[in-house]
C-alpha cells in the first residue's frame, strides 16, 4: 500500500511541475497583452485577473554586514541550547536524476 501511495504522489507531483510551467507560461503572456492593452485588472466569468507589482530592495553593506551577524547569532543559539527547536513532520518526494 505504501508503494502505491508513493507511486501516485509521484505521478501527481510531475504533473503538478508540468502544470506550474504551463502555468508560469500563461500568466507571463497575459502580462504582456495586460501591457499592451495598458490595463490594470480585468473581470470574467472566472474571476478578476490583476496586474501587480512587488517591490524589491537591494541593501547597503552596513545591513548585510548586521544580517552576516543575526546569523552568525543564531548559529551560536542553536549550538548552545538557547533557541527553542520546533519540529515539522512532513512527507519529501526525492526524484532519480536522469
């Protein structure tokens, strides 16, 4: 039974990847005619599609530099027993490389 669970979420998993492509590949050509179009959002029978953006920061050395030592801290609370450890159980599908 084990075997056939495994058999499955590794079918349903490849299909998942094949259907994040296909996925990625449909909202980067509805951005492109929602630019062209120079629309910010559009309403069907399916729902509302929007044109968002995110912003991103790039940092100066003065913050990597502390970043580089919350790490470091971090590090040194795990070793010594002053972090709190949290476990999350949960199921990993590995694939054989081709």
């Amino acid at each position: 039974m084990l075997q056939k669970h495994a058999e499955e979420l590794a079918t349903l998993t490849l299909e998942s990847k094949v259907l994040d492509e296909k996925i990625k590949g449909l909202k980067s050509l509805i951005l492109d005619e929602m630019k062209a179009q120079k629309l910010t959002s559009f309403k069907d029978e399916f729902g509302t599609v929007s044109y968002v953006t995110r912003s991103t920061y790039k940092y100066s050395d003065e913050i990597k530099q502390l970043e580089t030592n919350v790490k470091l801290k971090k590090v040194e609370e795990e070793e010594t027993g002053k972090a709190q450890v949290y476990i999350t159980e949960y199921v990993q599908m590995n694939f054989p490389k081709v």
